[in-house]
C-alpha cells in the first residue's frame, strides 16, 4: 500500500512571553492509505499539536523548524502542507483531504448555527455543489452514522443533541467531504462508555466503507488495540516508540510505555495494584536534559540518561523505540 | 405530507413566540408597577407634603399661613386619601402620561417635561447608537487582529475615552469652538427656531446642536463599550468551535463574522440597558455645561433644590419606563438572535 502522509522531522515550538517552548521534537511517522494509526500520550505529549500540524492549525505563534516536512500524497498531486500560507490553498487540509474531530462535540458546533447549516457551509467550500445538494448529501451522512430523524436533525442545534448523537453529527460532518485522512483527537473521552463502544465501531465501519487513513489521538490504550493497526507513543514532544499494536501492547519496549499499560485496570485480575506512572509530565518550560523521560524512569542506566537524547532503536519488525536501554550499534 | 407540517410547526413557533413576547411584556408591565410603587413611597418617604411645601413656599413670600389653610390645600391635592388610593390614582394617570402639578412650580407636569424628557431620551439613545455603531466594528476587528500597534492605539484611545471626563471634554469642546470659530455650541435649538413650531429647518438646526452632546456622552460611552466587545470577541474567538470552523475551511471575514461575532452579539445586546442607564446618569453634568435644559437636569434641581417630589417622582418613573422598556426589546431581540434563548422558553 502506497503513503497517504509523511511527516518528516516535525519540529514545532510556540513563542511565549517564557520564551520558545518546543511541544514537538524531531517526530516522522507515514500513515498508509486506509491504515488507522493510535497516537497515544498523556495530555501535554504533544500529540494534538502533532495532529494539528497536519492541517497546519496551530495557533499563530507556532514556529516549525525548516527541517519539518509533512507531505500529503493524493491521488493527483503532492502537497507540501507546511508550505501552504493563504487560506484557499490550506482548504485541502483543512475540511478537504483531510478532516478533524474534537474531543467535545458540544464545543466544537457553533452553538448558534443549526448543525445542517454548518454541514452545508463545509460540503459548499469544498465542492462544487449546488445548496440543495449538499443538503441532500448531508442528510444522507446523518442517517449512514446512525442518526435517527436525520431530516429534523439537520435543522436542530447541537445542544438540543445528546452527547452520542452530537459526536455522530460531527463524524458525519467530517466524513461528508470524503476526506482521505481523518484525524480523531479523543473522540471518545467525552462519552459514556456505552456510547463510546457504539462510536468505535462506528469509526471502524466508516474506514472499511470510505477506505481512508485514520490518526487516532488518545490517551487511552484499550481503545487504541481495539480499533489501531499501527501506534505511537508520544512524550513531552518525542515520538518514543511506535509499532503494530499488537506488539506494542504485547511486549512493551520503552519505560513510559510500559508503565502506561501497568496503569490500566485489569478485568481478569482485579487484585492487582494499579501501578501509575510516577510523578508527572514536567512542565514544557522545564524540559529535561537528555532522554525526557529520565525525571520518571524507574529504569535508568547511567549517565547518558540525563545527557543524550537516545537514539532511535528498530526491535523486530516494524517496532521501534527510543530508549538508552537498548544498546548503540545493536540495531535488528 | 412535508411542507404542511413545516407549516405547522411555523405557525406554532409564531405562536409559541407571540406567547414569549406577551409574556415578557407583562412582566415588564408589572415590574414597572412595582417599580411605581417603590418611586411612590420614596416620594410619600419625603418630610412633608405637598400642601405643606407649596404653603411654606408661599410663606416665603410673604404670605401668611395657618394650619388650617394646609387642611384645605391637601383637600384638594387628594392628599387626605389613603395611600393606596393615592397611589393607585397616581400610577394610572403616570401610564396615560399625566403626573399632576408640580409642588414648587404649580404647573402641570406632562407640560413642564414637555418635549424635555423626550430629547433626553433621544440624546442618551442617540449616544448609545452612536457607541455600539462605532464599538462592534471596531472591537470585533481589534480582537481578530493580532496587530500590535492597532490594538494598542485602540486601548490608549480606549483607556483614555474612560479616564477622561464628560465634563472636561464637554468644556474643551466649549472653549475651543468659542475661541476658535466664534460660536457657542449651547443649547438644543437657535434663537429663531426656540419657540417655533416643528418645521424640516427646526430639526435641522436642532441636529446642528444635538451632535455636541451626543458625541459627548458617545465618547466614554464608546470607549467602556469598546472594552465590553473586544473582551466578549477574544473569548469567542478562544473557543474550540472556531477552531474547528477553522478545521473544516472556513476563512478570513465569513469566519469572522459568522461564528465568533455571531455569537459575542447576544451578549453584547445584553448590555444595552445597562449602559443607556449610566449614559443617562452622565447626562445632568453634560447639559449643565452646554445649558441644555433637559430632563436629567430637571431631576437634579427637583431633587437637590426645590424638594419637589411630584416632578422628581414623574421623571424617576419615566426613566425606569425607558429602560424597562429597552430591557423587554433586547430581551426580545436576544431571543431572535440565540437559539438556545429562544428554545428554553419555546417548549
């Protein structure tokens, strides 16, 4: 399978009355066409920043690295996102090609615009179509995403929604311009659990159905082995490991890692202890030297811990990580 | 089957909306009355009646007094009635515009006020207009920007429309339009049209004067309402809902406009009593300089001066009029403009 996007040396820095705080450090990764990728982190890893360099969202005092290179490859065309500047050329990662999804749907509809109209607004910027069918096109993606009435939906607003059906209107949003990658920014953490199964497999249907790339971002490692092929842990900014997700899961290569799945609750044990990461995600002002995540690892080797940034490490397959553990040289 | 049903659920919208407005407007009816009562009892709360102050008033001037002469006085004023009849004669004559005689004056007050009450009225809307005409643009521009120089100027002039004084600026104004051109800028009308009946040229000229003090009371009017849109734009602008307007394409002015200004409007229609409230409470020292003798001013000197309750009373009442008034249209116009307004009291 060919790429869909490559993200090459994302380095990402905002200016702040503090200084520059660098939120994204020397990341790449590539996401096949139709291949779903979990970007899994704690809040501040830096993953939403990530994902919002995709369609060069970030907030006007961002500064990339001229190293940093994302390139979306379309059927027709290469584009060079970070080289977009005027807001019509940005349309194509923006709603076009590619689409978002926030965590709190609630928030993310303009609470007084009825959600058709916004539906419509987007299907108009983005194709050349008449308003009655992108109308028509909107209510058809309300009903495919399991809305019910989509017709009277379609004229509501989003809180006269529940908080289920108001996530499935936003999926149907973002989906209605047949995007190629869909970027999820924890479209699930705001729901019940119930519904959040009801939403992961509806996400999963829609990637067989529409055959598009899928960036999930969440902290949540259950969801990400339910619906992933491929994932990536970030920390405080650097991508420390990624693989399939099932090795991942299985045999945890990195200390954060590790430590993030020896947090999960287990159902089959119920007596063991719940063992969190120690301590917690230093501020960005406060970067570590060497490997970031040395202030909380309980698996330190030595001095060049606190002095290098390690390298990147290829273990079997297509796992690899980033940890001093792993000898220098020894690569697979 | 459709398109009757949507006209169904219209017309019962219309309904259901009628209903909100009728609601709305008797509850502004009884705040009035309530408001009408409080007026009154202030009125009744002042040492000494009318009969009383009329008569010592005389007294004064040289005419001789006796208790008994007071009796027949307040015989006549009705004064002798119970207090809820007196109060329920005044505030149903107050809706039909009549508010009796004035104690000191001994003239009708509907004629006193006269036309005074009205231009005032029109002065402090006219200042209002003028502020958010200037504010909304302006401050929903200064948000979105991320210039730095015009975002400063702005708040210097901004700061500086809230620090510096009505009066200050009503008598700079004064000094150099004196010195300068020659011409005094007092008053609503020119000699020639004082007296005159309504005519194209009376209004004319009657804008040539107004425009001072609304631009006056516009100034810092203008300057607080600016702070109020820019604050109320940078927090819409802040929200996730642009983000993701953003995120789905939506650029430049139809960004703008149709989602963070959109929705800062209700609040900002909000504050439009609030701030006809303080325009009008500026508006006595403004039309002291200018010598405009207009109704704020009348209150003070009914007040502070004569002790004349009947015209204090009449002139409170129909300022809480105004704004009770301005309160139901935006309260109204809020539920035009928010759907989440509109639909809690639409069920």
């Amino acid at each position: 399978m060919s790429s869909l996007i490559d993200v090459e040396n994302l380095t990402l820095q905002f200016k702040t009355d503090e200084g520059l705080i660098t939120a994204v450090d020397n990341v790449s990764f590539s996401l096949k066409k139709g291949e779903v990728m979990g970007l899994v982190g704690e809040s501040g890893s830096g993953k939403s920043v990530t994902a919002k360099a995709l369609m060069h969202l970030n907030a006007r005092n961002a500064v990339y690295s001229p190293e940093s290179k994302i390139t979306l490859h379309l059927d027709d065309r290469e584009v060079d996102v970070l080289s977009l500047r005027k807001p019509s050329e940005l349309q194509v990662v923006r709603g076009g090609a590619i689409s978002m999804i926030f965590q709190e749907p609630m928030a993310s509809f303009a609470p007084a615009i009825t959600i058709g109209k916004q539906m419509v607004e987007q299907l108009m910027l983005h194709g050349d179509m008449s308003k009655a069918k992108a109308k028509e096109i909107s209510v058809e993606m309300l009903d495919r995403v399991g809305i019910s009435d989509a017709h009277k939906r379609f004229d509501q607003y989003a809180f006269e929604l529940s908080g289920g059906m108001r996530q499935r209107a936003m999926i149907a949003m973002a989906l209605s311009t047949q995007p190629k990658l869909l970027i999820a920014d924890e479209p699930t953490t705001a729901l019940d659990v119930t519904i959040q199964a009801q939403v992961i497999d509806l996400m999963k249907d829609l990637v067989n159905e529409f055959h598009m790339g899928i960036i999930f971002i969440t902290h949540d490692l259950g969801v990400v082995a339910q619906t992933a092929d491929k994932v990536s842990v970030m920390y405080l900014g650097e991508l420390i490991e990624e693989g399939p997700v099932r090795e991942v899961i299985r045999t945890p290569a990195h200390p954060y890692t590790q430590g993030l799945l020896s947090a999960l609750p287990k159902l089959d044990d119920l007596d063991a202890p719940l063992t969190p990461v120690p301590g917690d995600i230093p501020s960005p002002l406060e970067r570590p030297s060497g490997c970031v995540f040395h202030t909380r690892c309980s698996q330190v080797v030595g001095d060049q811990c606190m002095k290098a940034l390690p390298e990147r490490y290829d273990l079997d397959g297509n796992h690899s990580v980033s940890c001093h553990i792993y000898p220098k040289g020894a690569r697979a | 089957m459709r398109p009757q049903e949507a006209t169904g659920y219209g017309t019962e919208l219309m309904l259901q909306f009628g209903r909100f407005v009728l609601t709305r407007a008797l509850m502004a009816l009884l705040t009035l009355i309530i408001v009408s009562l409080v007026v009154f009892s202030l009125m009744e709360l002042v040492p000494g009646d009318c009969a009383e102050r009329y008569l010592a008033f005389k007294n004064t001037q040289g005419s001789g007094i006796s208790v008994a002469d007071i009796e027949v006085e307040r015989q006549r004023l009705g004064l002798d009635k119970p207090f809820l009849t007196r109060w329920t004669i005044w505030i149903t004559n107050a809706f039909q515009g009549e508010f009796g005689d004035s104690c000191i004056l001994r003239v009708n007050i509907a004629n006193l006020l006269g036309q005074k009450f009205w231009f005032s009225l029109g002065i402090c809307l006219a200042s209002l207009v003028l502020a958010y005409a200037i504010a909304i643009p302006v401050g929903i521009i200064a948000a979105a920007s991320n210039n730095a120089t015009l975002n400063n100027t702005l708040k210097f002039i901004s700061y500086f429309g809230l620090a510096m004084p009505n009066f200050l600026l009503a008598l700079m104004i004064m000094l150099i339009s004196t010195v300068w051109f020659g011409e005094t800028l007092t008053g609503l009308f020119s000699k020639e049209y004082r007296d005159a009946a309504w005519s194209w040229a009376k209004f004319v000229d009657l804008l040539k004067h107004a425009w001072l003090p609304i631009f006056i009371l516009g100034w810092s009017a203008t300057a607080f309402a600016l702070q109020t849109v820019r604050a109320l734009m940078s927090d819409e602008i802040g929200k996730l809902y642009v983000t993701a307007a953003s995120a789905r394409g939506v650029f430049g002015r139809k960004l703008l406009w149709n989602y963070p200004a959109r929705h800062a409007l209700g609040p900002i229609v909000n504050s439009l009593g609030f701030d006809l409230n303080r325009i009008f409470n500026e508006l006595p020292i403004v039309a002291l300089i200018l010598t405009l003798t207009e109704a704020g001013a009348l209150l003070i000197d009914a007040l502070a001066r004569s002790n004349d309750q009947q015209l204090a009373g009449a002139i409170i009442f129909l300022l809480t009029a105004s704004i009770v008034t301005l309160n139901f249209l935006t309260d109204v116009m809020l539920a035009v403009l928010d759907p989440r307004v509109r639909k809690s009291i639409l069920r």
